[in-house]
C-alpha cells in the first residue's frame, strides 16, 4: 500500500496526522452547491464511502479520510470524482 503522505491529488491537501485529504469547493449560488451536494450523495453511495462533509450557501468542504489507517485507492477515487463533480456542476 502507498504511505499517506506519497498520495497527491490535484487540487486537494494532504494532511498526515490524521491522515486526509481535503478540499475546499465553491459555486455561483446555492442551487450549484445542492445541486453539487445531490451528485456527490449518489457517488457517495455507489462507492460505499462517506466523507465529511461542511456546506454553507456558497461553499463545500470535504474531508476524505482513510477507512482503514491509511489513504488509498478508493479516498483517491473518490476525491477525483468529487473534482469532476464539481467542475460539470460549475460548468453548468
């Protein structure tokens, strides 16, 4: 398994102690930010994993931390699918 601290994700911080990944995404208004939230829901459900998550109007924060002790292969692709998410979500 890769150690924690050799995973990087574009865009997203990776802390070491806890380990995680997190990421700061904003939109237009509230309805990009739900409409965000809904997508990653569905993601988050198919994958069987769930991260935290903080929201205001404008703003999602997601912590995507290990389920086992460390960060591998499905933190990775969850968090690059919540990229993708929020890029078509911000493209319209």
């Amino acid at each position: 398994m890769v150690e924690t601290t050799d995973i990087q994700v574009d865009g997203w911080q990776t802390q070491k102690r806890p380990p995680m990944l997190i990421r700061k995404f904003e939109f237009e208004d509230y309805s990009q930010t739900r409409d965000f939230l809904d997508r990653l829901a569905e993601v988050s459900e198919e994958m069987g994993y769930h991260p935290s998550l903080q929201f205001d109007r404008t703003q999602v924060s997601v912590n995507v931390s290990p389920l086992e002790e460390t960060l591998g292969d499905l933190e990775v692709r969850f968090a690059k699918q919540a990229t993708e998410l929020a890029e078509k979500t911000q493209a319209g």
